[in-house]
C-alpha cells in the first residue's frame, strides 16, 4: 500500500473511534432531556435529508479539486457539530433540526470524500489488502469505542459523563483535521455529470436504486430507533454499550463467514437468507418489545446483515465496473446515496407521523413489522441484476 492509503486508513480508525465514542448516545442523550421519540425522530430526518445535498456539493468539489479538500470540511463540520452538543447541552432538544442538519451536512462531506480517496489512494492489486485492514481496524474502534463510553457516562454523573464522551469525540477530529494535512493529491479539474446523479443510467442500476431505497426505508430499525428501544428498557446506558459490543462482535465474525462462505455464484442465495433472518429478527419486537426480544433482534439482525449487505455493495460498484464509467464514480456514489437517504426519509417521516398522530409509541411494534419486510421486497429488484447471474 502507498503512504496514502496508510494515513487514510488512520483517519478512518480515528474517524470510527470518535463516532463510536459518542454516535449512539448523541440519540439516549436526546431521549434522557425529551422523553419524547419525535424529538429523536425529526433530529434523524434532518440528519438523514441533508446527506445527499452535501454528497452534490462535496462531489463538486472533489471533481473541481480534489477528495482531500470535501474530507477536511467533513471534520470541520463535525468539531462544529460535537462543540454545539457542547455549548448547548441541556438546551440541545430546542434545536435538533439545525443539529441533526449540520450531522448530515458533516456526515455527507466526509463520506463521499472518504469513498473517493479510498479509491484513489489504492489499486486493483491493493485494494483488497486496505479494505482488510481497514474492515478489522474499524471492526475493533467500533466495538471498543460505544461500551467504554457507557463505562465513562455509567462512573460520572449524567452530564459530567456525556461532557466527557461528548469532549474525546471533539478532541479526536482537531487530530483528524491535523492528520489530514498530511495528505496531498492533484486537482482533477473536471465537472459533475448531473444526467448520471438523477437518472438510472442503465437496467440494472435502476434495480439497484429501488433496492438501495427500500434498504434504506429499512435501515432506519437499526439506524436510531433500537438503540432508544433497549435504553428505554433497561434504563442503562451500560446496557446499551454491551448491546452494542455484542452487535459488533456478532457483525464482525458474520463479515468474516459471509467472505469466507460466499462464492459470486452464491450472491443472490446469499442476499435471500439474510433478508428473511433479518425478518424473523424483528418478528420478536411485534409481539412484544422487551429486552430479551431486542437481545433476540441483535444476535439474528446483526449476523445476517452482512449476507445481504456485502453483495448489495459489491453489485454498485460492480455495475459501474461493466458500464466502463469508473471515472464518474462520484455520480455513481451520489447517485446512489440519494436513494438511500431518500427511503430513510420516507420511513422517518411515516414514524413521525404515527407518533404524532396516536400520541405514543404504542404502535412502533407494527411499525417495525412494517418496515423490517422491506428488504423482501427489495429482493425483487435485486434478482433481475445481470451482476448476479453467472455467463
């Protein structure tokens, strides 16, 4: 690997530390000073509508100059984020909108970035080898990083304990935007293709896109809404590091089988049996949700995930490969990143709109029932991609 690739693969370890850190309880912190799921809710929907304007601009500016100047507005936006949870503390829940919007806004800039750069910085014959560090290395920060945080909030005062968690993540962006000056790359002076952001581009990148979408309207389960769940069941946030620890760990050996057991004639086999484990997981949460229905959906959701995830990756970057367009890749991401967000969108809004509408969270049970099918349907689309089917 180049000296690039290692320091980017040291930005991501800190990057996957600090978000570890604080991430999940940045949602139990909302919770604990609203008690109110909409307050949480509408923080996410601004997190989740900002990302992709934020992946156009950032693409932009990646195209005009180069990745490394979208990566480091990506962490300053960041440091500004953690110091206004800061600043505001007690009164954060009186502006989630322009928060959760500038996590979005953050989060889209050094994201797409991030997928550039990694591109960049590595080669066909390397490319294997940086993922596979970079997979373990976040694999770890990401299991160590949310249980000592609930070992940091669980030994102080409740606000003492979030400053300091909230503070680490604070400290390690100022490193990140010091270590990203490190890296240096040449402009490329090109322009956006708008036609390849908005459209299909090809059959099976349109399959693709309504899959992405319905994962999308899926993802919002695990993306905030379990994670308050299991605090509001156990009243810990202990509980919740160990929930996540657990989570992690599951994940990272179901990575290891999943690459390990999968051949590319098995994809779509493989997609299939991790869309309906992923279904049962949440069959629990209806009939009741309990801490030990939660502990089920973990152990069931977080080792099937990887069966369908890994291929729904792998066929992105796949289709632009037999397309020839590697070089609008940027396109192909944000492209991508808009229908994703979009079906997180829609699935928040509908939450939104049942707990507004009934007055509390009684229904999420049917909710969850609701939306955890949509990966099935997604497994419509996906078996009609040319990627999956063997010559």
């Amino acid at each position: 690997m180049s000296g690039k690739a290692k320091i980017l693969l040291v930005i991501s370890a800190l990057f996957t530390l600090a978000m570890g850190l604080s991430n999940v309880f940045v949602n139990i912190f909302l919770w604990k000073k609203s008690n109110n799921f909409i307050v949480i809710a509408q923080y996410n929907l601004m997190h989740y509508a900002l990302i992709p304007p934020a992946f156009m601009l950032a693409g932009r500016l990646s195209k005009k100059k180069n990745g490394i100047w979208a990566l480091r507005l990506g962490i300053i936006f960041f440091i500004m984020f953690f110091g206004f949870i800061l600043i505001l503390k007690n009164d954060v829940t009186k502006y989630v909108i322009p928060v959760g919007a500038l996590f979005g806004i953050a989060g889209g800039f050094y994201w797409l970035s991030y997928h550039v750069l990694s591109f960049d910085f590595t080669s066909t014959e390397n490319r294997d080898t940086f993922n596979g560090f970079n997979g373990g290395i976040s694999g770890v920060c990401g299991a160590a990083a949310p249980i000592t945080s609930a070992f940091i909030i669980n030994a102080n005062s409740m606000s003492a304990g979030y400053t300091i968690v909230f503070s680490s993540s604070l400290i390690l962006f100022i490193i990140l935007i010091l270590v990203s000056l490190m890296l240096k790359a040449d402009n490329y002076g090109t322009r956006l293709n708008y036609s390849k952001i908005f459209k299909s581009n090809c059959g099976d990148w349109k399959n693709l896109r309504r899959s992405i979408a319905l994962w999308g309207f899926r993802d919002v389960i695990i993306g905030f809404l379990i994670i308050v769940l299991v605090y509001k069941a156990t009243g810990s946030e202990l509980a919740v590091g160990k929930f996540s620890l657990f989570a992690s760990l599951i994940s990272s050996a179901a990575y290891i089988a999943e690459q390990k057991l999968i051949k590319p004639k098995l994809r779509l086999i493989s997609m299939l049996l991790g869309a309906i484990l992923m279904f049962v997981a949440v069959l629990g949460l209806v009939i009741n949700i309990s801490y030990s229905s939660l502990l089920f959906f973990m152990i069931l959701d977080s080792a099937f995930v990887p069966f369908f995830l890994v291929p729904l990756s792998s066929a992105s970057f796949n289709i632009i490969s037999l397309q020839h367009e590697e070089d609008l890749r940027v396109e192909y991401i944000i492209n991508k990143e808009i229908m994703l967000n979009s079906g997180r969108f829609i699935s928040t809004v509908i939450l939104i709109g049942l707990l507004t509408f009934f007055g509390n969270e009684s229904h999420l049970n049917y909710f969850l029932l609701f939306v955890g099918c949509a990966q099935l349907f997604s497994m419509a689309f996906l078996r009609k991609l040319k990627v999956f089917r063997p010559d």
